[in-house]
C-alpha cells in the first residue's frame, strides 16, 4: 500500500484544500511504500521548518499550520499499528521539533 493510499483510507477525511496541502508538502513520498509515520513525521518536520523561517507567521500560514498538526497526527496514527515503538517515536519527535524552536 502506497502513502497515498493509506491517507486515502483515512477516517475521517480532512477538507480538500488541506487534503491536498497535505499531499503537496509530501511529496514524492506520496505514490511510494514509505513508511506512513516516517514519512508524515519528516514532512510535518519539513514544513515547520520553513513555517519558522518565515518573516511573518499570520493568517496566511494557518494551512500550514494545519498541515503540519495533521502530519503529525497522522504520524502517530500510523505508529499505533506497533504500539511499542509509540514512546520512541514521541521522544524523536519531541526532540526533532524542539530543536527546531532552538535555530
């Protein structure tokens, strides 16, 4: 199953504009095999990235803000499938994202 037929499975389905907001800041991972929590976990990670290099953070930047919390939820969802791994996987995103409030 590709990444994008595992976001497709989802329930409930996010609005459009986000649906595909989600699928822009995928990628190439998105019609791959990629691991779901990896692969929305990075690309969560991406997007904050350049949310926090932006001059100006305001209403115009709310759908990345969505995206990036969808990701990361999404993230978590996937992980679930393997409950054990869901207390590492939340101390590397803990850690990946508040290193990026550091830069």
């Amino acid at each position: 199953m590709t990444l994008r037929d595992w976001l497709q499975a989802r329930s409930p389905r996010p609005p459009d504009q986000l649906a595909e907001r989600i699928a822009d800041v995928l990628g190439h991972a998105a019609p791959s095999d990629a691991d779901p929590a990896s692969a929305c976990l990075n690309a969560a990670e991406a997007l904050l990235t350049d949310l926090l290099s932006r001059r100006s953070a305001g209403r115009e930047s709310a759908l990345d803000l969505l995206a990036v919390d969808a990701l990361t939820t999404y993230a978590f969802e996937a992980a679930s499938a393997s409950p054990e791994t869901i207390p590492e996987r939340a101390g590397e995103a803990m850690r990946r994202f508040g290193a990026l409030a550091r830069q």
